[in-house]
C-alpha cells in the first residue's frame, strides 16, 4: 500500500512561563533543523487566536502572545507540499530520514514534563497509481460513486440516514467537483468533516493538472484515497505511525485494516439491509485495494506517567520532608 502523510499539525505546550515568545519561536526551528532557514520565513497575519504565523514552502509555525504561550502553545502545520519539502531538506543530512523520525522527536517532547504535545490534524493519504489504460482500477471513483449511491458500503463514520420506501439517503457523502475553483476532477466525501475521522476520495491527476504542476505523461491514472485524522484519532495514528513503522510492513498492514474499520465496499443482492451491512462479503475489487478482511480500531491509549516524573515526585513526597527536618 503506497501511503504518505499528506497533512500535519502539532501542538507545542511550554510547562514554563515564556517571556519571549519569539526567542521561543527560534527554538521550535532549531527543533526543527530549520534555523537557517529563519531568513526566508515571512511573516503573516495571525489568525486563530495566534499573535503571528510564520510561513515558508508551505511550513507554518503558528506564535501566540506571550500571555497565552503556556495555555494555548506553538502550533507547527506542515501540509502535503511542506512535508515533501522538509522531508527533502532533512534528507540532505539524513538519507533515511521520514515522517516517522519527526513525529518521534516531537512526541518524545513531553516525557521530560516540560511540554504538552499534542497532534489535532494529521492525513494519511493512499494513492492509486497506474501506467495503463484500464477499464477499472483497484480506486476507481466512478464505481465508487455508484456503490455508495445504491448503498453498497458499511460504515462506522458518522452519516446521519433518512429512509424512504426504495432509496436510501446518506446527508454526509457528498459527490461535487470541488470547492478548488477550475479543478476538473471530482471528489467524494464520506463522513462528517467535524467528526475525529474521515474519508475524502479525488482524482489525484485532475487536480496536479489544474493547479499546473507537472505530471509524468505516463501516467494514465492517479486516485487518493485520504483518511483526516483529527484530536485523539490523530494523536493516536501519529503514535501507531511511530510504534510499528520499525517493522517492515507493520504500519501497512494495521492502516488497511483501520481503512476496513471505518469503511467497506459490499456486495448486495436486491435491496440493502441498512441495519446489518457489516454481515455482507466485502466487494472484489475493495478486497484488491486494502489487500486485507481484518479490521483494526484506532485507540489512544493514554501513557503512562513517565519515569522522570515518577522519581521528581518521589523525591517531593519521600525526600524532602526528611531533608527538611534535617535543615531545620
């Protein structure tokens, strides 16, 4: 399965009291490993109760005042052409350097104690590419839009129904061209955007052609399948990316099984039983783009307080009463 993180967002938290938020602003590039690259950083408007944002190749570092810095934090939002980039730069010194390396480094800020991390947005996108003409392929959109307009799917995302005598009526998929002005191709949407989770399928090639990038001419078809990971969902994907992206194919295997979790292409004969979807065998073609039947939910569990923290509050509840009556 050719996957990437095609969207992401953290959420840096100081335990401390920051005086000069811009001094701190300095500290998340050198995080980063972009500090030489301060120059080219342009200041934006601020928005979302941020001072500032900095902007670079698509990299934002998004800088509070001073007053809110220890509760409302740095955010860093990359989106899809920003991690290309970054993960191009980091690679000049790193040759093996992912996503993965990054979403380590920036999770591991918190076992100190000193910070509060947290991810509220990262997409994990899936692409179907093909060099050849074919009648269907494993992602195709128009077989797609078809089998959700029959109801031919189960489905764990939020998708509020109305049922009549012969059709059924999904309020939160939606079918259109896109909200891109000139974008040629369509656009499939499947759950409710606010929710923790959910699915936006598009013609990939469509959309490089009209925003005028350069495309190889080879290639005949290109469809993304995106999964939008929001708050504890996205916290918990970043951590499953870190947990098994060490085991060759770990990550592959448990992202197709959580694509089945949320949805799966069935097959129906005559009219849908809406209530017990889940009893139907997947679709031919489904099975030959997840390459799996298992199914896998998404779970943050909360860690454990770490072992710093542990021997700091020993020391404050054992230690320092004897230390004390030894002072005094």
């Amino acid at each position: 399965m050719n996957w990437k993180v095609d969207w992401l967002t953290m959420s840096l938290i100081p335990r401390f009291p920051v005086p000069d938020c811009d001094q701190f602003y300095s500290y998340i590039l050198k995080f980063l490993g972009l500090s030489e690259y301060k120059k080219l950083f342009v200041k934006k408007s601020g928005g979302m109760y941020y001072n500032k944002i900095m902007r670079y190749k698509d990299i934002s570092v998004k800088i509070p005042d001073s007053f809110s810095a220890d509760d409302q934090g740095f955010g860093i939002e990359l989106t899809g052409h920003g991690i290309d980039y970054y993960l191009e730069q980091m690679r000049k010194q790193y040759p093996d350097y992912t996503v993965c390396n990054l979403l380590s480094a920036f999770l591991s800020l918190a076992e100190g104690g000193s910070f509060t991390c947290n991810i509220p947005r990262l997409d994990v996108a899936i692409d179907d590419i093909s060099y050849e003409e074919k009648r269907y392929y494993k992602l195709d959109l128009g077989r797609i839009e078809r089998a959700l307009k029959r109801h031919e799917f189960a489905t764990r995302l939020t998708c509020k129904k109305h049922y009549g005598k012969d059709l059924v009526e999904v309020s939160y998929i939606s079918y259109e061209n896109s909200k891109i002005k000139g974008y040629s191709g369509k656009t499939l949407y499947i759950g409710n955007p606010k929710s923790n989770t959910h699915i936006r399928i598009y013609d990939k090639l469509a959309e490089r052609k009209d925003k005028g990038f350069e495309v190889d001419p080879k290639i005949k078809h290109w469809a993304r399948f995106e999964l939008v990971y929001r708050n504890k969902n996205a916290l918990a994907i970043a951590e499953k990316i870190v947990e098994l992206s060490g085991s060759c194919g770990a990550f592959e295997k448990f992202l197709s099984e959580n694509v089945n979790y949320y949805i799966r292409f069935v097959v129906v004969k005559g009219k849908p039983d809406v209530s017990h979807m889940c009893r139907y065998n997947s679709k031919r073609w489904w099975l030959s783009f997840v390459g799996t039947v298992e199914k896998s939910k998404l779970v943050h569990i909360k860690p454990d307080k770490n072992e710093f923290r542990k021997k700091i509050e020993w020391i404050k509840r054992s230690v320092a009463p004897t230390l004390r009556v030894i002072h005094e």
